[in-house]
C-alpha cells in the first residue's frame, strides 16, 4: 500500500508509538495528537475492526466536488464527519484523536493508495456522544502522493485513536474523484480575415501526469469547436474533432461574423472538463 510519506516522517519524528503503558508510566503516555501520528504512519497494517468503539458518518469531502490535482501545487482538501462514541470516553486531545482519509481502491484493507490528513481533524462536541469533526488532507503531487493510475473515484473514510492505543479505521463512508489537471489551449486565424473564408483553429489538450511532474497530450479525445459572436455571452457547438497522439486539435469554420473561437472539453471520470480561452476574430 502507497502511503504518504510525509506521514510517516511526522510520526518519526516525534518518535512515540500509539501502545497500551504500565500504570506507572501513564504520564508518559502518548497524546491523542501523537498517537493519532503513529497510527496514521501504520495505516498500512490496520483494519476496520479494533477495540475503540466508535462509529463515523456524514463524511463530506472538498464539499462534494472533485479533487483536481496538477503537478506541483499542493491541494488541501477539507472534510467534514461526524463521530459517534461511547458516553465514557475521554474524547480531550489529550486523549483522543481524529482524523479524514481517502483511498483507491474496494476498501482501506487493500487499497493500493491511502492519503490520510497530516494532522488530526479539530471537533466539537454536540452532545455527550457526538462530536462534528472538520479536517484537510493534503495532496502533495511532487513528493510522489498519487500515480497516474490513481485517477478515478476513491474512497473515504476516518482513522481514531486514543492515547492508549485502542484504534479503529473505518472505510465505505462515501467517495470522490481525484482527477490529473487539464489545460487546453486554442489559436484561430488568420487575423483578420474575409467573410466567407475559412478560419482554421488549432490548440492542445493536455493532462497532469503525476509520475514525471509534466504536462502531456491527452490523445484521442471529443473535442467542441465553439464560437461566440461579438456582443453575445453564449458559444455555440460547431463540430467535435479528436486529439492526435500528441494532444493537438486542428478545426476549420467559415467566416461570418466577428466572435470568439474556442475549444471546449467535456471531460472524463480521470480528468476535468476544461475550455480554452477564446481567441478573438475579426471578419472583415
């Protein structure tokens, strides 16, 4: 199982692992931060079934929107849940933590990619078993957090922990997109040209790849040529072409009137839909 390194260091560093202690080093024992930490490191081994007893629900995650990730700016993605406990846990920081996860694949057992929230979700009680959680997990791109093959729905879950060392991890709470980036590009000339004549529009349509850091051509994909005509806010389809095997468009229209050209992508379920900025064409 993939997970975030960056986790892994944290708990490192702060060198504490989440296990039942003697009495008489109770005042050793790891905070709920801390142990939160370790348990978010050992992610990899855990499963849903442990001794804490609590339940999560009412997971949200980025606010129901797809995750869209490029090739080197971080993305923090908020979540929300709600945690059901027992009456008599000692849910203080000191104690207690929480935190959002997302993972590709059927479960948090075999998933081949786990990203777990960096620090513990903050809560407040709203009432003597429930607590309505808020926590961010951050994608890194450039640190090698996602594989091209990751694109697609993931899973979401959430990890508790308590200073010592009961633990449970619970998948299945719901799901979101996490898509590569796309850019797409247009350039329509010539400039200015004759009513009647033809306007030739070329462009690209590129994608995130987050195992090189870099931008490729997205191939063989629908692509809309789109017009606007000056004074209006609405483009009209004209026809769909394909990208080549390097992502670039070609398109040709006749010449009627003064407008916007672009190209407009529709999207799949690894990559968001995008349009390109329109290029403005003067008919004389």
């Amino acid at each position: 199982m993939h997970i975030r390194a960056t986790v892994a260091a944290v708990a490192g560093a702060l060198a504490l692992s989440a296990v039942v202690v003697p009495a008489a080093q109770a005042a050793d024992a790891p905070s709920g931060k801390q142990a939160f930490s370790s348990a978010a490191a050992d992610a990899g081994a855990a499963t849903t079934a442990s001794t804490l007893d609590v339940t999560f629900s009412n997971m949200k995650v980025n606010s129901g929107k797809s995750i869209v990730v490029g090739t080197t700016n971080v993305v923090s993605v908020p979540v929300t849940y709600t945690v059901t406990h027992a009456a008599d846990l000692d849910t203080g920081s000191d104690n207690f933590a929480t935190g959002p996860l997302i993972y590709h694949g059927s479960s948090t057992d075999t998933a081949d990619n786990l990203l777990i929230s960096d620090d513990p979700a903050t809560c407040t009680a709203a009432s003597s078993t429930v607590l309505n959680c808020k926590g961010v997990i951050t994608i890194r791109p450039a640190d090698g957090d996602l594989f091209n093959s990751d694109a697609g729905t993931w899973g979401a879950g959430a990890l508790a922990v308590t200073s010592d060392g009961a633990e449970k991890m619970q998948g299945g709470l719901g799901s979101t997109k996490v898509q590569r980036y796309s850019k797409l590009t247009v350039n329509a000339g010539p400039e200015p040209v004759y009513k009647g004549k033809t306007i030739t529009s070329t462009g690209k349509l590129s994608r995130a790849n987050w195992e090189d850091n870099a931008y490729h051509g997205y191939t063989n994909q629908p692509v809309k040529l789109q017009f606007r005509k000056a004074g209006t806010s609405t483009y009209t389809t004209l026809k769909t072409v394909y990208s080549d095997q390097y992502g670039n468009l070609k398109a040709t229209a006749t010449a009627a009137y003064d407008g916007y050209w672009r190209f407009s992508f529709a999207g799949t379920t690894t990559t968001p839909a995008v349009n390109a900025t329109g290029d403005y064409v003067d008919v004389k």
